[in-house]
C-alpha cells in the first residue's frame, strides 16, 4: 500500500497543482477588488494583487470578501501539494543521507506552516517560512553539483534566488509595488520546478520498474 502511494505521489503533486490553478483561478475571479496598489481596482489584478490577497476576509475598500472560502481551499491545496513536493525532492538524487532526509524534513515542515497564511498571523507565517525553507534547501544545495542535469540546478538555484528577493521586499518594503507581480514570476518558475521535479521522479520510477522486470 505504502510503495503504491509512492509511487503515484509524483503524479498527485502535478494533479495538485493543476487542480490549485483551477480552484484559486474561479476564487479570483470573484474577488471583489482591491489591492495596497489600487485599493479602488475592480476585481483581481495579476498586476497589484498578491496571491493571498484573495484569502483576506474584507478587501481594501472594506468590502466582504466572498471568494475567501474557496481561496482557501485552493491555498490548502497548495500547501499540501508542497508537502508532498518536498517529500518527493530528495528522490532526484541516486543516494540518501543526512542532507537530504533533512531537506525532507525541514521541507515538509515548512510547507506545514505554509498552511496557516491565510490566518491573521501571515506576515509571522511569511517569516517562519522563509527562514525553515532556507534551513531546508541549503543541505540540499550541498548536495546538488552531485546532479548532473544543469538545466534542473540552474532552475533550482533561479527559484530560490527569487524567493529571497520576494522576502527582502517584504520586509523592507523597498520595491514593494512591484512586488505583486514578481511573486507571479517567482510562482511560475517554482511550478515549473515542482513539475519538472515530479516528471523526473516518475521518469526515474518507470526506468527502476523496467530493469526489475
């Protein structure tokens, strides 16, 4: 049972983070409007608003929010799409030890705390998740020259450098109103890398499968 939930785990990631789009795609098209850009804007801006905007309860203008119920949902989603992400990262490598059970651990730790970002404790949730992440990737950093595909740790290395800027914008405020629009990129990317990742466990899986056989 356990060895058959491993192995379509690759494939429920990629499943999840569809299913995700879809979801937080409906929920924002009901929201209202409103960001710290255009606090008068009707409805939802790719430009000015950020993705957990959708999850407040009362929009900028102080208008209910009524898309909040299935923006969390699809953030739910996310978050435990992610934790089966980080359980899955490891898997890209030939080997198993310290360094990558703790990118496991960390990883699907932080991912555990991405759950509550859309409680009135966000921004501490955007810090706890930025410094476990950070605590997560850099063993698995330490291992990556040991991975031969260069595509794959260029993409890795570009998603986590974005991550930071994404954190030292929030938190300094310097640039912020270009933010918005740069966690889109930034999500962009880091779904390309959660896809590519989950290709290549299931491609590794197929290949093990073929020689047993």
């Amino acid at each position: 049972m356990l060895k058959s939930f491993k192995f379509f785990l690759p494939y429920l990631t990629i499943v999840g983070l569809g299913i995700f789009l879809v979801v937080f795609t409906i929920a924002a098209y009901n929201y209202p409007g409103g960001s710290s850009n255009l606090p008068e804007y009707n409805g939802y801006s790719f430009f000015h608003n950020f993705l957990c905007d959708v999850m407040k309860p009362v929009t900028q203008t102080g208008v209910i929010n009524k898309a909040r119920p299935l923006a969390i949902v699809s953030h739910l989603i996310l978050s435990f799409t992610m934790i089966s992400f980080f359980y899955l990262l490891p898997e890209l490598f030939s080997f198993s030890n310290k360094n990558t059970k703790l990118t496991r651990a960390f990883g699907m730790l932080t991912m555990t705390v991405f759950i509550f970002m859309y409680t009135p404790y966000h921004d501490s949730i955007v810090t706890a998740t930025a410094i476990l992440g950070t605590v997560a990737l850099i063993p698995f950093f330490i291992e990556l020259p040991k991975y031969p595909n260069i595509g794959m740790k260029n993409l890795a290395k570009v998603c986590f450098g974005l991550s930071v800027i994404v954190f030292l914008i929030f938190v300094s405020k310097i640039g912020f109103y270009y933010l918005p629009f740069i966690q889109k990129i930034a999500f962009v990317l880091d779904g390309s890398w959660v896809i590519w990742v989950s290709l290549t466990v299931i491609k590794k899986k197929q290949t093990c499968c073929t020689n047993r056989t």
